[in-house]
C-alpha cells in the first residue's frame, strides 16, 4: 500500500520573493491555472491583507482542484486573534485553507519580534485555533525551525507541538536561511518525529547550498509527508526546492513511485514540461536549457559515441523516459526523433500528416532552418500554424507590404515640453492596389501596428476586432551578433488568443514580422477570400 | 585531524558536452588558469589524441597548481597496449595524471562495445598498468557504474577492484546517466568500499535529478576521498556536479569544514565568486543570478520585514558569511521594503546617510514614486546610483539631448531585394555649443546608441571604451496602456559591468534614457569635469 505524499507550491508567495519578479493580478491567476495542470495539492496564493493585489487576488478562489492557501502571520502581540486585521483580512480570504507563519528559532523571538517566547507560542496556539473554528484547513510554517532547532531544540519543538496541539493539519520546517544539508536534515526530522506525527509534518527547502531538492527527499524519507517548494525553483535568493523536479522524481524514480501516491497521474506528469515552460513564457524568462528533467538539453546527447548508442537502446542513455514528463529525446545526429516529434505537434494544432509523407521532412527542415536563425515556436503556435501551412502551400498570397517606415522624434514641442512622437507609414499592394495608410502610436510598433491594419481593403472587416494583448522582446548573442526575438499575443472579440515570433537582427523588422503574422493567421482561420 | 579530500575538474572535458558550448584553445588556457586559482587538485583538459585542439592543448603542462590530467578510453579490444594510438597519444601527452574511461555495466560492455566482459576487465587492467610504468598517477572512471551495480554487482565491482590492483590511484564512480539517488549512493558506495578502499574512491555525479551536489556529499560522507565535478555545474544534459558550490560547502560548513582538509585555503575561497562570474563572461553566457554562495542574488534580501532583521544581525540570515567565498550582500529595493533596504543598499554603493537624515526620506520617496511609474532597481544599479546622486544634487548637467531622431524603413532596394535601414540623428547641447551626430544601426536602438556616442567633444575619452552587453525588454500591461520597461548592461574596457533601466510607453524612449543613464554613471565614475 503506497502512502500519500502531499505537494504545496508557494510560487505566488515565496517565489514573488525572486529578485526582479514582480506579479500581476493576471500573472498570479495564470499561474494558479498552470498549477491545477500538474496535480499539485495546495496553492499558497499570497498573503491578503499586506497588500491591496494579494487582497484582490483572495477576493474569489483561483484554483479548481488545489486546495486555495491563504498565507499570513500569527497574530500581534499585544493583541487577542479577534482584534487583529492581519487575522481578519486571513479569514476573510476566500481560501480553503490558511497557512500562518512564527518564528521558531528563539533567537529571532528575542531580536526580531522583540517578544517572550511565550507570547510567540500563545500567538501559534491562538490563531491556530481561530482559523480551525472558522472551519479553514490550518497549518503552520516553523520559520528558522532548523537553526533554531540546533539553537534551541526544546522551544523550536515547542513552537511545532503548540500549532499541532491547536489542531493544525499540518506543521512545516522551514529551512529558511537554506543552510540546513540532507543528513542534518534527516537527523532533525527524526527527532521531531517524536512529538508531531510525521504524517502531519511537511518541510519547506531552500537551494542556499544547492541542496533543497535532495534536502526535501531526506526528509520525506526521515517521515514527514508534505513538501513545499516552487515551480522551476522560483524563490528568494538561489530559490526554493524545485517542485517540477520534485514531482517528476517522486513520481518516476524508485523507490519513491513505488512508495508513495501523489495527487498527479499520468496525464499531470505529463505536462510538466509545458508548464515548466509556461511559466518562463510568463515572466518572459528565457527557460533553463538544463533542468532536471523539462529542460531542453535534460534528453539531449551531444557526444559522438553516446548518440549512436542512445539510438541502439535509448533506455541505456536515459534515467527515465522523456515522454513522461511531456519532453523529448534531442540526438543531434537523427531525424527520426525529429520526424515524430513534429508529427505530434501538428496532431496538435489540428494538422494531420501521414509518417512517409514526403512533405512531413520539407516542414522539418523549415523548422530546423528557422530555428537556426533563432526562431523559437513552443510559444507562438500560430506562427508554427503558418509555417506548416506555408510549406503545404496553403497560405494565399492575401495582400503585399511593400515598404514602410517609422520614425520616433524626441524634441520639444511648442509650449517648451519635452515630448517623444512615432509615427508610421506603411505601403501596401492589393489586387493591383497601392494603399498607403499613416499613423501615430504611443512608440514605434504601435504606430506600425495601426498603420498597418487601418486600409485593409477587403481584408479590413476580418481583422477589425483585432488587439494586440502582450507584446515581448528577448535579445540573443548569437556569436558578435544580437538577434532580437519578438513574441506578440493577440486577441479578438471572441476572447480568442494566438501567438506570433519574429526574428531579426531589428527590433521593428521583428515586431512587423510578428504583427503580419498575426493578421494573416486571422484571415486564414477566418477563411478570407485569397 | 582532518582527512585530505581532492576536487576533480571536468570542466574542459566532461564540460565541454554542454549543448551549445564549443572552447577554443584560448578558452581552454583561459579556464585552466580559473581552476588554478581556487585550489583544484585536478584539472582533466581534454582527451588528447581524439581531436587536434586537445592534442595541441596537451602539448605542454597548462596548470600550474593543479595536476593536469589527460583522458581516454582503455586499450581497444584485439590490441596490444604497445600498439594502440589511443594509449600512446595520451602517454605522450605532457600530463601529471592520466584518467581513463571504462565500461562497468555488463549489459554496455555487450551491446555498445561489443566485446566480452573478460577482454573489457583486461583492458582496464593492462591500461592502468602501461600508465603507471610510464610514471603517471593513474585513474579509472567506470562508466554507468551505479546501474551497472544495479544490473550485475559482481561484473561492476570487478572493473573497480581491476583497476585498483593494477595500481590506480583512484577509482571513480560514475553515475554517467545522472538518475541515482542520494540514498543510493550511500549504500552502493558502503558496498563498493568493502573491496576499494574509501581512500581510492571518487565520484561522479551529473544533475539529472537536481541531486548532483548532494550525491557527491552522500558519496564522501560513506567514504570516498575525490569529487569530480566542473565549474558552475556545466556538462552535457543536465550538467554536472557543481564543484563552485561544492567547494564552498566542503569549506564552510559543518561537520564537512571540520573533517577534512583541502586544497583550496581562505584566499582560493574568496576568489570564488569572481571565478564563477569570470567563466559566464568567457563562455558569453549570463551568469546564475540565484546560483549558490556566489549568484548576485545568492545574499539579497527582497522582503521588507527580513530586510530589517538582516540589518540588525546578517548572521541570523546568512547561512554563511558572503564575504567568505568574494560575494556581496544585498538589500533589494523594491516596493516591500522600506528604510532600512535603502539605507543598506545606499552602504553597498558607497554612499552613507544617517537613518535620520531627511534626504533619505526623499530618496525613498524618489524610489517609491519611479517605481509606481514601472522603474525597478534590482537589476540596475548604476540606475540606481544615479537616482540617489540626483536627489542629492551630485549629478553635473554635463551635456543636454535637444533633440533626437530614429527612422526605420523597410523598402526594396535597387537590386529588387528586402532591406531594412535604421538610422538615428541626435543633437546634443554642450557648452554653449550644439553638436548633430547621425549614424546607422542594426536596429533602431544600435543607431541610436552609434549616434548618441559619436561625439560627446570633451566627454569623448571618457565613454570611448564604453560598449553594450545585454539589453532586456519588459513590456507591462498598465490599464490599456502598455509601458516598456528597459535593461541595459554596459561594459568597459577594465571589465567593468554595470546596469542602467528605462520606462517610458514608447520602446525607443525607454532605450534612450537607459543608454543615456550608462554614459552619465560612466562619466561620474570616472570624474568627468561638470
């Protein structure tokens, strides 16, 4: 009989902590939704109160299948639980369950809070309790718990037999400093083993010595049976444990598939990758090519001698299989993964092509050439969509940009103030018509943006509910060269989105590269006379 | 007494398998001259003989410090150690050290060699010997040894022991596909030690699990003396064990500082930062802002309750101290901290204001009131810098912007092919006199910088040296309007890095203002005369 093993992510509250990730209210409902994907057990959203978009963000449950974890501290001292606002504003959240945090490490009582030890534990057992009568699924995070516990065993102890005896589902050591390593960690376990059952234990990581992924798997394996950690290891300072490579080895690797059942299945484990990626895609991150597991290189064989193996007998070469975890296999000598990978993706976006039809290898060499030029379609699926149709010679020829032009001035205006004009002018051809449309726009892109979708002629009425939602740049060193990739979302009025890429040494070639692309994929879908 | 325990780098051979990374020669010295600089005991530089950049490499000793150490396979089958190229190019290679590479999984030594497991157990032991004859330390990497234990223990632990008797130095176990599990380490090593001596053994681990690191503790912690490993954890797939951090855990933390000694002393450990850092910049890669112990971020602090904790007593959240391995601490401005972050921060850039000081408030305010406006400090100090030397009036108003220009056209040319042409006309205000500078890009931004740096008259020599790295863009959804948000790193020629940000709703301006920003940080650094 395997056990159950319960995941809390905390993406939205300590990895908000990673330095230069700043969310909005759209990115923390994204992100909720992306977590619902992989199967994980509680969404710690943030912290109500402490902030007006935290507050807004718990006005509604965000998530379908995860438990919704509101995070907050126990209450003041000084203060009783029914006249704290922090308190109030916790129980207020529309969460099903609430995670409050206390110092455990008497230290930290004395210097940062500047209370008694006492008070501390009576603000633990208090709010445990308030939020238990208030019918929440309650937990505590013992901050420090492994320092303090080397500090002082007895109070830190205290402190997580108090959140149990009030009646917390779960009490959660926190490594919070991250320089707990796995042996110290297992060590620790075992010994509170012996005052809170390890079913009501979980452990919070950090990656501080590079250890939080083994850090957490000491301490499942020590008893304690809920881990806390972020997607791609988000998190302040080197981040927390990485809950993707978590998942992929609890699931995957024995003795732990074997041992322990987790909230996600096969389908769930199987999107890890996608939505590994996602989240980079989101906070417009380049992904990390090296992941354990979802990384683009983690199935890749560069070495000569390896490759032709890995084609013998791939499993020889592999931990594990890549499909599992939704990735794939990269030999850089053979097209035969290729091949059925890009089969796959087409069955995706609704293409269906034979495996020995001849075109199927001109799109692979279209993908593999503009990919070379750095041409990135995991999040631009319409633009893929026209690159394929492109190749099966099913893209009209709807209309012809001959020429354009933006120009940004920056002078002073006639009252003396500084102030920065773009406007565009774009020339184009259509059914032996010149058409030449001018615009102004807010910077560059939009005045060609809007330039370029005023006079469409016959094509105007397809795209006039068109609206550029999300407009992305990433810069690449490609040897001495930056080559700029443009990612751009778009959307019409029945809330329909599509994404488009466009590559190119100029940000503005990109961007209209992008933007062409968005509109005739719209013409297409639409089927727009040719 | 402390046992002696010895560092393995494989960053110029089992590195050099990292998807996209290809050494020249000057790297190759370049890297060899790092590892001399932190204490490595072994440098592996390649495999002489298999390719003439590793050839020449090993023409000639390449550490000075460290003992170099050449790699290759063990005798071909049907051949004599007397008449094989492979052995002979790596005894004529000028090394200290030579470590060979042999199959340990019986099911490898079938399909992928195709040869017999006793003609695979005679190779190990005739290479070993011919080697140590010529007066080499001699090694054996055993290849797939953990799956291979798990497959035959007898057959892998029979590679092992013929090694060993035939006089190697060290035995390396090597977990080739990266998927063993620290428990499983342990016990395969306990295993492995009752026919090795711990004293002879070495691991090698790869990060398939995220485990990397803390397999490598688990190995030494039940008994082998050597850990291989590369620098910033680079190798193929997932990466190898990462010996930066690896190196500064053996150093600083308990009980490992306790228990054994290495080669690396207090002044290769604070080298270790600029090392880590100065492989990104050679690779051209953007280095691990969250790596452990030596990423920008590895002490930055974000939250504003820890922010002021970690003023009070650093040591309470630092699970060591930062200076140890050449790091810096960090406060994070943002918009959860308060006073105390700014007052850090200010210390960390030099410049000291007494918490009572009213200009600090108007810093804050300053902050606060660019930051709503989409400005973010965290990855712009020299922004940053400037904004604080602003409000207390330090910046000379060197030179005036009057007035900029940017076009970009797309338009056929004479020849009927697609070109795009930016071009940029800036007009500066300096002393008195006005200056126009116009210039050509590859985008609108590189035509502007080209202009805008094209002639500065007095403040020319100054910014001569100034070149662009890195430009980042973020575009943030503010209501209907869209705001840009630019990064911007600049280099000089003493190696100098420094970071500068822009916002504005229109790309270009925001560019502007960031480039503009790096020439007066520059100018100020440098004492410019007002």
């Amino acid at each position: 009989m395997s056990e159950r093993l319960y995941l809390f992510d905390t993406t939205l509250r300590d990895g908000a902590q990673t330095t230069g990730i700043d969310f909005s209210l759209a990115d923390k409902i994204a992100i909720a939704s992306l977590l619902d994907q992989i199967g994980i057990d509680y969404v710690e959203g943030g912290y109500p109160g402490a902030n007006p978009l935290d507050t807004e963000f718990f006005a509604q449950k965000r998530t379908r299948k995860a438990a919704f974890t509101a995070f907050g501290m126990t209450r003041r001292a000084g203060r009783s639980v029914a006249n704290d606002p922090g308190i109030a504003a916790l129980l207020e959240a529309d969460a099903d369950a609430i995670c409050f945090v206390a110092k455990s490490w008497d230290y930290h009582v004395h210097v940062a809070l500047e209370i008694s030890l006492e008070d501390n534990l009576a603000g633990i057992r208090e709010s445990v309790a308030a939020a238990k009568t208030r019918g929440r699924e309650v937990m505590l995070d013992c901050e420090h718990f492994f320092d303090g516990y080397k500090a002082n065993p007895d109070y830190a102890l205290a402190c997580a037999k108090a959140a149990y005896e009030a009646g917390a589902r779960w009490v959660v050591l926190c490594d919070t400093n991250g320089g707990t390593l796995p042996e110290e960690v297992a060590r620790i376990v075992t010994e509170v083993r012996k005052h809170v059952p390890g079913e009501n234990l979980g452990i919070h990581a950090h990656d501080d010595c590079g250890c939080a992924v083994a850090n957490s798997l000491a301490a499942v394996e020590a008893g304690v049976r809920q881990i806390q950690g972020t997607l791609n290891g988000l998190g302040e300072r080197c981040g927390n444990a990485n809950l993707v490579t978590l998942l992929a080895t609890l699931a995957l690797k024995q003795p732990w598939a074997e041992r322990f059942a987790l909230k996600a299945g096969v389908d769930e484990l199987a999107r890890l990758t996608q939505v590994s990626r996602a989240l980079d895609e989101l906070l417009n991150r380049a992904p990390n090519r090296h992941a354990p597991y979802v990384g683009a290189s983690a199935f890749a064989t560069k070495a000569g001698i390896h490759a032709s193996a890995v084609m013998k007998d791939p499993r020889t070469y592999e931990h594990v299989d890549p499909a599992h975890v939704g990735n794939l296999r990269r030999v850089l000598v053979s097209d035969q993964g290729g091949k059925s990978n890009i089969r796959a993706e087409l069955e995706r976006i609704g293409i269906s092509l034979d495996k020995d039809d001849p075109r199927l290898n001109r799109v692979l060499e279209e993908v593999k050439r503009k990919e070379s030029q750095g041409y990135a379609y995991e999040g631009a699926d319409a633009s893929f969509y026209l690159l394929v149709k492109r190749v099966l010679g099913e893209v009209p020829g709807y209309f012809l940009v001959d020429r354009f032009s933006v120009n940004v001035e920056r002078r002073y205006n006639a009252v003396g103030d500084l102030t920065t004009v773009a406007e565009a002018i774009v020339k184009v051809m259509l059914d032996g018509e010149v058409m030449i449309s001018a615009a102004e726009g807010n910077g560059p892109v939009n005045a060609l943006d809007v330039a370029l979708r005023k006079d469409l002629g016959k094509y105007q009425r397809f795209i006039d509910d068109l609206e550029l939602v999300d407009y992305k740049v990433r810069v690449f060193q490609g040897g001495t060269d930056a080559v700029t990739r443009v990612l751009i979302e778009s959307r019409d009025r029945d809330g329909d989105i599509w994404a488009t890429v466009g590559v190119s040494p100029n940000i503005i070639d990109a961007s209209f590269e992008a933007l062409l692309d968005s509109i005739v994929y719209k013409l297409v879908m639409r089927g727009a006379p040719a």
